[in-house]
C-alpha cells in the first residue's frame, strides 16, 4: 500500500489513527478496543486492526500500554519521545 508523504503513513493506517483520535476525544483520553476500530475502519478481523497498530507504533504515531493502543497527537508525541 503507498504511503503519503508528509505522514509516512498508509491511506489505512491513518484511517485508523484519525478514528482513534475522534474516539479517544469523545470518551476522555480513552482508546478504542481492536473490534471497535474493526468496526468502524471496516477492518475485517482484529488481527488485521493489531497489525495497523503495530506499524502505527513503530511509526511512532500510537503508544502501547499494557496492550492499550492511544493515539498520538501534537504535544502526546514530544512528550512520549521524551519519556
């Protein structure tokens, strides 16, 4: 799959960080689980949703916690790049 530029994420991949961030602004901080994002990114299993997390981990673009997946965003990205 091509990845845009500025982002150096997939089409897929920032779908689902762009859900992740709605969500997690309308529910305090809290992040979706696997399904919801399956649901919602019309994903068809959560294996393929934890391989999206997992490239968007590497990227930087979301923290795992305990197999928690959040969203990063702006101030949440130098703040976890210092820690």
């Amino acid at each position: 799959m091509a990845r845009t530029a500025a982002t150096g994420m997939t089409p897929r991949e920032i779908v689902v960080w762009k859900f992740m961030l709605r969500f997690q602004a309308k529910h305090h901080g809290m992040g979706p689980s696997m399904q919801e994002i399956a649901d919602a990114c019309a994903i068809g299993t959560v294996s393929g949703v934890q391989k999206h997390l997992i490239k968007l981990v590497e990227k930087g673009k979301v923290l795992n916690r305990n197999r928690r997946y959040v969203a990063l965003q702006g101030k949440d990205l130098a703040h976890a790049e210092a820690s």
